[in-house]
C-alpha cells in the first residue's frame, strides 16, 4: 500500500516517521508503518557469526613471539595478560611433504603452546590463548633474483605438486607462478581445508580460521619485482600460467571449502591485494559478495564469509562518499564496515616497521588499532616483534572496542579526527584519506564542519603533499583548520614495555597530539546517539570519559541526556598546563536518548561546550554503561513554570484540502468528551493499566478502564490482557498478534493549534515492537502513526510531540500491538499539552555536576523550512562541492530551516530534477543538495522556478528565478522572503542566513 510519510517533529527517541492517512471509521484500524528499507539481501539472513575471541593476534609467527604481556597493576583488569592471540606460520613442502602425508605437528605444537597461557578478555573473563589457524601453508613469497635459475616469487612447493608450477617471463625477468586453474591442484587444496576441518573445527582454541590464497597468503597469485609494474606481471601471469578468471575462482572455492569445512568457526578469507591485471581489490571484493549468481551475499542462505585485509593501507580520497563511486563499499577501510554490517567477521593486518617511513612508531600502532576498531575490526593482527611499541591506550582500544562496534555494545564511542588517513603511509611517505570522518562507535558529531580537524604539524605537511596528487581525484585537503599545539611536554624517547602511571600520562602526549577536533570557543560539539542502540530510551549509569587539551583557563561544560529535555552538566576549569589531559566523571541515571537540544547544532546525548575564550581540542569522548545499572524510575513529563526541562522543538503539518472534515465525518459524542488531568496521567485516565476487569497474567484478554479494545479475539489469539510485566506499579498492558493485530483507543478533548506531548513506555518481545498513532477524530485523520522501534524484552521511553489541526475538536491515542506474530507491551503513558516554562536555568560554571536544562530558547513551533539559494555555474566555475575540479555537478539547491527539524520526505522540484529527503533528514539551519544527488538532470534548469514541497506534496516554498549573469547566483537578499533575485558575486553554500 503506497503511502505518504510526512514528520511532524523530531520525536524523543529519535526521528519519527509519521503516515497521514484518511479514515473514515469513528474506531480507525491502525495501518503498518513501513519502515526504512534493510540493506539488499540482508532479510535472508539466518543468523550472523559471533566473533570467538575478538582483540589483538600476532600474525606470521611462532609461539616463542607472541608472549600475551602483562597488564600493569594499576590495570583495572589486574592481574592477568592482556588480550594477545597467536598465529602461526607454516609453509607447504614442511606440512605435506608427501601426498600421504600431512604433518599436523607444527599447528598442534602451537596449539599447545597457547593452551599453557591464558588472557584476560575487557569483559573480565580468563581464556586460555587464541588461536588464529592460517591455512593452506605458505606456497610462494616474495623472493628470487628474477634468472631462470632463481626466478622471481620463491616457491615452497612439495616435490610432488610440481606439476602445478611453471615459469613465466616479463621482459628479461622470470617468474615462477602456480596454475591456479589446475583442477588436481584445487582439489589438493579443498583436500587439505577439509581435513583441518575435521581436525581443528571442534577445538575450542582456535578462534578464527584464516584462508590464505596467493603469494604470501594474499590475494595476488604472484608480485611484481626488478621495477616491473604489478599490472603487466599479472598480464603476463595471466597469459601464460592462470586466467584471472581461474584464480578468482580458485579464491572462491577455497573460502567457500573453509566455510563448509568449519561451521563452529569464523572464517575470513584474505582479499586485500589486486588479484587481476587491470582489476583492484576493491572489485574482487564487491564481486565475491555481490556477483549475481555466487555473491555470497546474494544466494540463500547467505555465506558469512568474513574478510581480511593487509597493510591498512590508504585508499582514494573518494572511497567513503563519493557520488557514483561503484566500489565505495569495498575499499580498503569501508569493507570493513560493509562486511561487519552483513554479519560476518573482519580482520585487518599491519606491521609497524623501523624502516625509515613511519613516522612515530608507538602512534602509528596506536591509530592503527584505532581503525581496526573503528571500521568493523574483530580481529587485529600486527606482523611478528612488535610488542615494544604498545601502550595503555592501545589496549583500552583492543578492550573495549575491538569486535564489539555495534548497537549491544556497553561502551559508546567517538575518536576526533577527520579527513585523514590513520596510519602513516610508509610505502608513500605520505597521509591519505581512507575513511572520511571520526572513528564512532554509536555516537556521531552533529554539523561536522563546524569543528575543524587539527594535526601536527608533519602531519598537516604530509596532508598537502597528498592532496597535491591530481590522480586519483576528487582531493580532499585535510588539516586545514589548525595546526595542533604542542603539548608541553618531554616524550619519554624509548618506553618501557611495562609502563607505568608516570609514562602512561607522558606517552598519552605522543598518542593524542597527532590530530583532533578543535571546537571553536563558545561552540558546543554535539553528540549523537544511534538510535538502534540496545538502551535506546532506557535510564542507565555512564562513566564518561573526556581526552582534551589543558590550554587557557576556561570552564569547559559536558552536559548528558538525563529526562526528557532535560540534562545533567559537568564542568571543569582549565589549568593552562598545555597537556593532554583526561577527566574521567560518573553521570546517574542517564537516559539513552538524543534529548539535548542544542541550537543550531542539532539534538544528542552528549554536547561539549568550550568556554568562551579559547579553542578546546578534543581527542575523544567515550562513556561506559555500568553493569545491571538500568533503571525505571516513574516519569516526570509534566511541564509547569517550575520544570527544570524544556520541551523539545515542534513543526506543524500544513492542511491540505483533505484534512477538511465534511457534515458526515462531524463527530456527534464528542461533546461530552472530558478529560480529568491527573498528576500521573495528564490528559489521560487509567494510564498505567492498573484498573481492569478480569484477572491479571491469565493468559486471556481484560477490559482496561477508559479504553476501548478493538481486533480482540480470544479464540484467534488476538489479545489485549493486563500483566505483571509492568514498567512500574503491579500491572502493563500486553497485545498479542496472533492473525491480526489489537490496539486500545482512549478519546481525549484537544484545542486545535495547541500543541501536545505523549509519551510511554514500551517493550517488544525480543523481535517483534509495538505501534502507536493519534488519530484526528474531527477531520478524520492520523496526525501520528509509527512502530515504536523497540523490539528488546526491555522497557524503553517514547515520547514526541505534535500539534492538533485546524477544527480538531478530538483524538484518539491508539496503543497498538505488533505488525506480525509476537507481542508487545505498553505503561506508563502520559499526555498533556505542551506550556512552555516561564525560565530556563542556565548552567553553574562549578567544578561539581549539576543538573541544568537544556539550552533551548522557546517552544514557538519552528517555522516551516525555505528555498535560501540556488547556484548555478556560468562562464566562472566554482568548485563547491570540493571533489576537485569545477562543472556542473557543483550546481546546487540550499534550504534553510531556523531551528532543528526534521524533513523526512520533503522533496525539491527545479524542472526536471527531482529530490527526496532521505529518511531520518534533520535540518538545522543551511542545508544544500548538490545536482548530481537529485534525480532526472545533470544540471539545475537556468529558467522557472523551485519547489519545496512536504511530505503531503504541497508546495510550502517556491523560488522564482531568471538567468543569472557570470559570477552571480541567484539568492534570497535578506534569506528570509520567498521569491529569489539576483545576488551579487557568489555566494558559497551555506551564504543564508
């Protein structure tokens, strides 16, 4: 069923997406919110794999090198190892030497090495070693002198698979390759998998199985050497040993062998480097999981085949948000996100080197871990001696956030940084941009742009150096907001490998003063929350964690989401010791939730206010949930000239001709409709189910006082009962869908024009969630219906607001049951109209938390959103959208909104070019919508007008225009009228207001 979505007001829990649909029952049937759509082929899924063992591994080694190191005893996890796996090495003529022969020993060795040790996992927990099982043996690495007699790309080959091997030249080099299309050779190898299989899959050391597939484990079938280019050895090997065809195949099936092979088992396949001529590794990997017919995202069920790649190498500038790029899901950094999201399990490889091209070995290690996390990591995996270079902060990285992103995490996170590549290139010398933004783990800052990125100084060079190069493009310049400070401190010049408080604090310097966020002074960065998050709306205790750099002597404030609009500070005074300092700081009774409203910046869960004379620099925030620490304290929603909390903001729907009620949708009961306000209910009676007939958890459904059941059946299974699974008090209201799903109605008096808040609390069943509407019963209209979006067997609060229309007289507040078998839950509703209050308090600038309000100004309904400019290119060429290179693609469309709101359905209209807001659109202040992300052009018309339209397609804003002159664009003078006229010179995106 087609049906409009339009959002009345960016809700408490999060975006709301509202449907308005006619009705022209008195009792309106609820109708299904559709949600957003899940990624392609994700509804297949069965399950996803569970990472054993997550954290750091030491890869391409032996035992005696991967020691688990101790933690310090000042570790909160004291004592006991720190998290530190090993893998071993192997070749393929030492472990089948013979065809009857697989020698076991040199896994089984390792195997028993790891089983004498144990770590100690973030959660506390003590195992005995992982253990990472590499397979198939090594059968070639990088090697040679390029002769006939000692060809390029050493082989370690067993006598009896000689036949499998050959020779090839490039120029005046030979190589030796492997026929990858051999199919006695494939077989030897599934052999081999399969056989592993039977042996290992039921050992509960082994934690993650790793399928090497080329040279030197990787995804090349041989390596460029002798100054030949990688692209014409893959040619020649191609022409004269395997097609690429054959060796993507030979890719394949090995992986698919291993997945068969180890069912109990994550298994990942390594896919980091080009594996044809002409290719990338970017495409092998979009084609293993997307390919139409094997992708192994696509069949049923689908194959959760994790992936693996080596060096951590940067990707274009481009791989993250790059309109039209076909491999900006597969890149280097952006697999590991895209393959985590699947479901299946991501490893990421590097080595931290003396050669000469890193620049700060014990940051490079750091940042490096850091992006494994941070892109979907669950396992790391650093190259053989390397302990030396760790430190405490890199173990809090492997602790608490290594294989564990995601919304169940219990640490919720975000690392400072912006357009630049994590890890020093050392095969380039340079930075690089691999991922596009800050590390997050379900906190995201809201208005990037406004926080510039600040890098040291070699940093910020290396930056430009890298975004001089012209190919390939689009550029982005990193670091161009500031150089970061020095911290005022002298770097220990060789750490201790078990280091102390002292050093900890001195090395923090090293870590933190490579990059970070500055906020500008008097600005408050504002952070969100995924709204997916398993304590979504739910009361918990967070220990908050802030790194920032101690300069000046400003009080700096970090407020957290504690009520609904409501919030809780804490400030601290600057000392001016120019270090990077950590403020670590307990917050009760927090409410998971995006209920800090700070204007224009956006709503959130944590805002972090510099003070009003100096930049703070931020490295990162993170705050942990404290175990069994969920609360349900009763809820305070009312809103008198007293309360501490200020509502959020609100946007009206605009009328259109149908919400016109007619002689026979004119309600006749409504007139004795009444409403007796009660401290615990607002608006409503009997809200929290407590009086009923019938007898509570009987299994059968109850009569609630003062609502109306409907699609009720007992003998169907459609229930509506009371039960002791309550948010507060002795009973809640369960429904159950069996067939089809039931709801409650209860009728209350509104006044058209005012404004209204509801909230409740709501639990799913572990699957399934709830729904609820507000049913205009004057005009025969939903004003409100959405799913809860609350599926967990916890309660977690709802609440948003809106506005009656023009003439309604009369509601229905609808609870309703879930969409599809299962059951929902429901207590504790409140409704009452919005007041706003007479003050707001402002926060105490102490060195103690306190509780303070949200800085919201008002509850004025934020005025409907406008056209403020329109740029289109002429004779002078402007690079707007900064992807390199000026044309039309630069043309753009900017709506400005004065306070936050959401747009969620909202659409444009400039001729043929057409525009719809995705879901979840916040607005606040400018936002512009370049040409090339609006449908049916490629350049903006020069002649007619622009439309904005809501979610009812009626046009709230049009924008009249003629042909600009050179150099021009046409803008609003003022940006506040709706009719467009010439301005002068060019404003840039973002000109209004």
């Amino acid at each position: 069923m087609n049906r409009q979505r339009v959002v009345l007001i960016l809700a408490a829990v999060g975006v709301l997406a509202l449907a308005i649909a006619a009705c022209t029952a008195i009792t309106p049937t609820p109708v299904k919110h559709v949600p957003p759509e899940r990624p392609s082929g994700l509804e297949a899924m069965l399950a996803v794999v569970t990472p054993q063992a997550p954290g750091m591994y030491v890869a391409f080694t032996d035992a005696t090198r991967a020691v688990p190191p101790a933690r310090p005893t000042y570790d909160a996890l004291y004592p006991g190892n720190h998290m530190l796996g090993l893998e071993c090495y192997s070749y393929l003529n030492s472990v089948w030497p013979t065809s009857g022969t697989i020698d076991w020993s040199i896994y089984d060795n390792c195997i028993a090495s790891a089983n004498s040790r144990t770590v100690k996992l973030g959660s506390g927990d003590v195992i005995s070693q992982p253990f990472s099982l590499s397979i198939p043996p090594t059968w070639s690495e990088n090697g040679g002198a390029g002769t006939a007699a000692s060809p390029y790309n050493t082989l370690y080959v067993p006598t009896w698979m000689s036949a499998y091997t050959t020779t090839f030249t490039v120029g005046s080099h030979v190589y030796n390759g492997i026929k990858y299309g051999n199919a006695t050779f494939l077989a030897n190898m599934v052999s081999f998998i399969t056989q592993a299989g039977a042996r290992y899959n039921s050992n509960p050391a082994v934690s993650l199985v790793r399928i090497g597939v080329g040279l030197a484990r990787e995804s090349h079938p041989v390596a460029e050497a002798g100054g030949d280019t990688a692209n014409a050895v893959l040619a020649a090997h191609e022409a004269s040993v395997a097609t690429c065809a054959q060796y993507k195949t030979f890719i394949r099936t090995l992986a698919e062998a291993a997945y068969t092979a180890f069912p109990d088992k994550p298994v990942i396949v390594q896919a980091g480097t080009t594996a044809c001529a002409g290719s990338s590794s970017f495409k092998l990997r979009q084609e293993l999981y997307e390919n139409g017919t094997y992708g192994w995202n696509v069949v049923v069920p689908h194959k959760l085949i994790g992936i693996g790649t080596n060096a951590m190498s940067p990707d274009r500038e481009n791989a993250d948000n790059a309109t039209g790029n076909t491999y900006a899901d597969w890149m280097q950094f952006s697999v590991g996100q895209t393959v985590d999201a699947l479901g299946a399990p991501v490893a990421f490889e590097w080595d931290v080197t003396t050669a000469g091209l890193m620049h700060d070995l014990w940051q490079d290690n750091y940042w490096s871990v850091l992006s494994c996390a941070a892109n979907g990591g669950d396992y790391c995996l650093e190259h053989s001696s390397w302990r030396i270079y760790e430190t405490t902060d890199f173990w809090n990285v492997v602790d608490n956030w290594v294989g564990k992103s995601g919304t169940a995490t219990s640490r919720v996170q975000i690392v400072f940084r912006d357009t630049e590549n994590p890890t020093y290139n050392w095969s380039a010398g340079v930075g690089g941009s691999g991922t596009i933004g800050d590390f997050t783990n379900e906190l995201t800052l809201q208005t990037p742009t406004v926080y510039p990125q600040a890098c040291v100084s070699w940093l910020a060079t290396a930056a430009v150096g890298r975004s001089a190069v012209t190919s390939p493009t689009p550029m982005y310049r990193p670091c161009a907001g500031a150089v970061m400070p020095t911290p005022n401190a002298t770097l220990i010049a060789t750490p201790n490998q078990t280091p102390n408080a002292t050093e900890d604090a001195n090395m923090r310097q090293r870590l933190f003063g490579r990059q970070a966020r500055r906020i500008p002074a008097g600005e408050t960065a504002v952070l969100k929350l995924d709204t997916a998050h398993t304590n979504w709306g739910q009361h918990v205790n967070l220990a908050v964690t802030l790194d920032y750099l101690d300069i000046g002597t400003d009080v700096i404030t970090v407020t957290t989401a504690n009520g609904l609009w409501a919030s809780e500070a804490y400030t601290l005074t600057l000392a001016n010791t120019g270090l990077w300092q950590r403020a670590e700081w307990t917050v009760a009774n927090a409410l998971m939730s995006n209920y800090i409203v700070i204007d224009p910046y956006g709503f959130g869960l944590f805002g972090v206010q510099a003070g009003p004379n100096d930049s703070l620099y931020v490295h990162q925030l993170y705050a942990d949930i404290s175990s069994g620490s969920t609360t349900t304290p009763e809820p305070t929603w009312t809103a008198t000239a007293t309360d501490t909390a200020t509502a959020g903001p609100t946007a009206t729907a605009t009328p259109t001709a149908s919400n016109t009620p007619t002689a026979t949708n004119t309600p006749t009961a409504t007139a004795t409709v009444t409403n007796t306000p009660t401290p615990d209910c607002g608006l409503l009676t009997n809200c929290k189910f407590e009086s009923y007939a019938g007898t509570i958890d009987d299994d059968a459904s109850d009569t609630f006082t003062d609502w109306v059941s409907s699609a009720v059946s007992d003998t169907l299974g459609n229930k509506a009962e009371a039960v002791s699974v309550a948010y507060a008090g002795a009973a809640g209201l369960k429904l159950t869908y069996t067939d089809d799903t039931p709801y409650v109605n209860q009728v209350v008096a509104v006044t058209a024009g005012k404004t209204y808040r509801l909230a409740f609390y709501a639990r799913g069943d572990g699957t399934q969630d709830g729904a609820y509407g507000i049913y205009d019963i004057t005009n025969a209209a939903y004003i409100v219906s959405a799913e809860t979006g609350i599926t967990a067997n916890a309660y977690a609060a709802v609440a948003f607001e809106f506005e009656a229309p023009a003439l309604c007289e009369s509601i229905y507040v609808q609870l309703i049951g879930p969409y599809g078998a299962g059951s929902a839950h429901f207590d504790n509703a409140y409704l009452e109209e919005v007041v706003a209050p007479t003050d707001t308090p402002t926060p105490t600038a102490t060195a103690t938390r306190t509780p303070t309000a949200t800085p919201t100004a008002s509850l004025t309904p934020v005025p409907a959103p406008y056209i403020s400019e329109v740029y289109i290119q002429q004779t002078t060429l402007y690079d707007w959208n900064l992807r390199g290179g000026a044309g039309d693609d630069d043309e753009y469309i900017e709506v400005y909104s004065a306070g936050a709101q959401d747009i969620t359905g909202y659409s444009l209209l400039a001729g043929t070019c057409t525009y719809s807001y995705p879901f979840r659109t916040e607005i606040s202040g400018p936002l512009v919508t370049f040409v090339d992300q609006m449908s049916g052009c490629t350049t903006l018309p020069i002649t007619g007008t622009v439309t904005l339209s809501n979610t009812l397609s009626a046009a709230i804003d049009t924008f009249a225009f003629e042909t600009p002159g050179d150099g021009e664009s046409w803008a609003l003078p003022d940006c506040t009228d709706s009719e467009g006229v010439l301005a002068t010179g060019a404003p840039s995106p973002g000109y209004c207001p």
